[in-house]
C-alpha cells in the first residue's frame, strides 16, 4: 500500500490564525506538527496548558483525508466536536449518545472511500467492532486514512494510571495499516509507561519523533492543607476564598474595569474535585448558602444540566463560579482563567492529581492548587486497593492486579508528596515524572515550602494525627503480598 497523500506546500501559520483564532504557536508546537504533516508517528507528552489538541486538529484541518481520534471520554469528545464545528470544520462523532440517523450519515460518508468528514472522535471501544473497521479498510484503500491519533495514550498501559483493557486491542492500526501515522497523546507518562505504550502499539522507535515537555508550569502555587481525623475543612477553604474575594475587591482600577466589562469584580472561577457524587451536591448546596455561586458536576445529572452548568461556568456566569466535580470534569475544555484547583481529598494518583491541577492557570496567570490531606484519606485507600486485589486473587471480581500495583505504588508517592516538608513541590513533581532537569525546575516561592517551611512542618505536626503507620497499613505498598 502505497503511503497517504500529503500536500507538498502548507501555511499552517494562516490556518493557525484564521481557524484559531491565535497568532503564535506555543513552544514546540509548531515541531509536532510538522513532525505530524510529514508522516511520522508521533508521541507527545506535554503538560495539561500545552495544547495538545491543536497538533492534530490543524494537520486534520490542512491535510488530506480522514483523521480518526480516539478518546475515553465522552466530555472531552463533545467539547471538541462543538468547537470544531463553531470553527466550520467538517468533524463528526460516533458514541452511545450520538442519534442513529447520524451515524447511519457518518457511515455512508466513511463507505465511499471518500469522507467529507475532516475529524471522526470514537472511542476505544468503538474500534474493535468488525463493521467500523471494515469502514476504516474502505477509507484506507482509497489512501484517505490520514492519521490515527490516540488521547489519553497512558490508558493503554497497565502501568498507567487510568488503564482501560480496550486501548490494548489498539495494536490492530499498526498490524493492518502500517503505512499510517499514529499519533499519541498524554500529560501522565513515566518513562515505563511511555515504553509500554509504543510497545504496544508497535511503532518503530527509530522512526518515531518523541516530544515530552517539562511539567514545570511555574504559575501555580502548589500547597498541601493537613486535616486530621473526622476534621471539616469546609471553615478553611470558604476563609481562604472569602479572603481572595476581599482582595480583588480592594484594587479600585481592577473594580472598574471588570465592572465596565459587565462582571462581577470579586468573581473568581475554580474547580472543587471530590470523589463521591453526594460530596458534589451537598458541597455544592453549602457553599451557595454562604453565598458562593456554586454547581454540582457528576455523572447522575442530566445532560441537559451538565451542559448548562459548563456553559455558565466557560461563560463565567453569575451563579456559575464554582465547579464541584467528581474527576472527569474538564478535561478537554479550553477554559483559560481558572484561577484554583481544590481537591477536597487525595486523588487516587499522583497522575490524576497532576493532571486536575494543571487545568488551572492555563492562561499563564497565577493560580492555586490546593490538596486537602488526611491520613484517613490514605488508610481507606490502601485498605481498598487490598481488597480489590484479594477478590481479583479468589475470582470473585474481574481486573488486573498489575494495575492495582500501579495504582499503590502512584497512591504511594502521592501521599509521599503531602508528606514532604523538606522539598519543592514543583521538584517533587518533576523527580515523579522523571523529568532530566527536576532539581532546577523555577519555583519562585510558589509552592507551600518555599513560602513558609518553618510553618509548612509546624501545620503538618498540628493538623494530622501523631500516631504513626501501623505494620499491616504499610503491608499495603507492598506488592510481594498481592502475588
């Protein structure tokens, strides 16, 4: 099979300007594309702000045939479908929520071999049916198959935090067209994941372009909050938030200009992650008693509901100032001025702690991030990864305990972190990720050890209990025991 058709001449700085609206490209960007426009496969890990999306939705936009994506999540799909067809880019998705009649029109595109369609979104699971990939031999032999790019690549890793089984079926682009690019995307990828990912996936690493970006993102402020055991800490943030309402007030000049521009002069925009969908709504309903424009996120709304409190939280509509979410809100959406991140408890991993945090300050503006810690948090964590992997041994429930040793071990570290008094929060990120030059990553004072490590250690000692780890708790990173 002879390669893809490539058009020889291409102004993707026009493009960039008149379907995007930028005037620049950021960092690297300008390479990935290029990488992407000659034919390469590509792997891309770049931090949350980067804008990994334009580096396959320009090439889609500028180059000939058919560019399938291949997403998790539904959210993240809708978002850019929306935005590409307010951009009038010809690009469609196939989900459970997509109606019939669209589909039935998507597949009588694709099986003429010609698609009018610039970007098709479909997820992993979406692949392994025999029909679509008869489609996709269609489009191919047609030589319209222009790339095949991968979201969210670290799922198809078991040692990545968010392993999905679906992804590893992925393998079958390479082996049934090899002469198409793939394009791999993430923000959350350790050096081992990275290799399992092009393992899997079957790309020559001699022809591949690898492009990993620092995960400095020097504009955030990085702070650990200690509760102890049974502690509300709903006094603390809504003091905290109170006491940034004030100082936005106090600036006369800032006052009037967002009043000329119609908004409210103490409104700031942030995201709250819990991980019950009842902390979303009781959350929620609290903080608009103290009179903070707050809405619940999570998946037991309705479309309907969800879709207009992300309009009105984009908009930055009165009412809509607070997002309080369980994890898989946000991403995908290009909303620039969300000036915190609050997790009300430790996330699950130190990936998807990284990457919630970092869709704050995408803007470049400062912005905070906030972890409220407990050792609670952390015992009820490790006593349900043992659980699962007791089951998962017995027979009694389907998973991987692989991805059970990811989880601790990334659980592990994330809690290493809170811990930490003696180090840089932006180093100890950077060490986790493995970036090559952590112990310089700029910090400028924006992590709660550089502001204050006299006080950091002294609010550690206050806030969680003394006693320490009991033997049979720290049994529980020890994956020698789940074998």
């Amino acid at each position: 099979m002879p390669a893809q058709k490539r058009r020889p001449h291409i102004d993707i700085d026009f493009t960039l300007r008149r379907i995007f609206g930028k005037k620049s490209f950021r960092p690297l960007q300008r390479e990935v594309i290029t990488a992407a426009l000659e034919g390469h496969d590509v792997f891309l890990q770049a931090a949350t702000s980067f804008g990994k999306s334009l580096c396959f939705q320009l090439p889609a936009i500028v180059d000939c045939g058919l560019t399938l994506v291949i997403s998790p999540l539904l959210a993240l799909m809708n978002n850019q479908v929306a935005v590409m067809r307010a951009a009038n880019v010809r690009v469609a998705t196939i989900n459970t929520a997509t109606p019939y009649s669209q589909r039935q029109a998507i597949r009588e595109d694709m099986s003429c071999g010609h698609p009018h369609t610039r970007l098709l979104y479909v997820t992993p699971e979406y692949c392994s049916l025999d029909y679509f990939r008869n489609l996709l031999r269609v489009v191919h032999t047609h030589r319209e198959l222009a790339r095949i790019v991968i979201d969210e690549a670290h799922c198809i890793s078991e040692w990545g935090h968010d392993f999905r089984p679906s992804f590893k079926q992925l393998c079958f682009f390479k082996t049934e067209f090899p002469d198409v690019p793939i394009m791999c995307l993430t923000a959350t990828a350790t050096a081992h994941v990275r290799a399992e990912i092009i393992s899997s996936l079957g790309l020559d690493s001699e022809k591949l372009r690898l492009f990993t970006t620092s995960t400095s993102r020097p504009n955030l402020h990085y702070e650990v909050r200690f509760k102890s055991r049974e502690a509300d800490h709903y006094d603390d943030f809504l003091s905290w938030l109170r006491a940034v309402h004030a100082r936005r007030q106090s600036d006369p000049e800032r006052v009037s200009a967002l009043q000329a521009a119609g908004k409210r002069p103490d409104s700031i925009s942030g995201i709250i992650y819990v991980r019950k969908r009842d902390d979303c709504e009781s959350l929620a309903i609290r903080l608009q008693q103290s009179g903070i424009g707050a809405k619940p996120y999570h998946a037991q709304l309705s479309n309907a509901e969800k879709d207009a409190t992300l309009a009105g939280w984009v908009a930055n509509a009165e009412g809509y100032e607070v997002v309080v979410a369980t994890t898989a809100f946000g991403m995908g959406i290009d909303k620039e001025d969300v000036r915190f991140v609050v997790h009300w408890q430790i996330p699950k991993s130190f990936e998807g702690f990284y990457q919630e945090a970092g869709r704050a300050g995408r803007d470049g503006k400062a912005s905070v991030c906030i972890m409220y810690y407990g050792r609670e948090d952390r015992d009820r964590d490790i006593r349900m990864l043992n659980e699962e992997a007791a089951k998962i041994n017995m027979g009694v429930m389907r998973g991987s305990v692989e991805a059970l040793k990811t989880r601790a071990k990334s659980l592990e570290k994330l809690v290493e972190y809170c811990e930490a008094t003696e180090k840089c929060r932006h180093v100890l990120i950077a060490k986790y990720f493995g970036d090559a030059d952590a112990a310089k990553m700029p910090c400028a004072w924006a992590c709660d050890w550089h502001k204050d490590p006299v006080g950091l250690r002294r609010r550690k000692d206050r806030g969680l209990d003394s006693e320490e780890w009991c033997a049979t708790q720290r049994e529980g990173w020890d994956e020698d025991g789940w074998d």
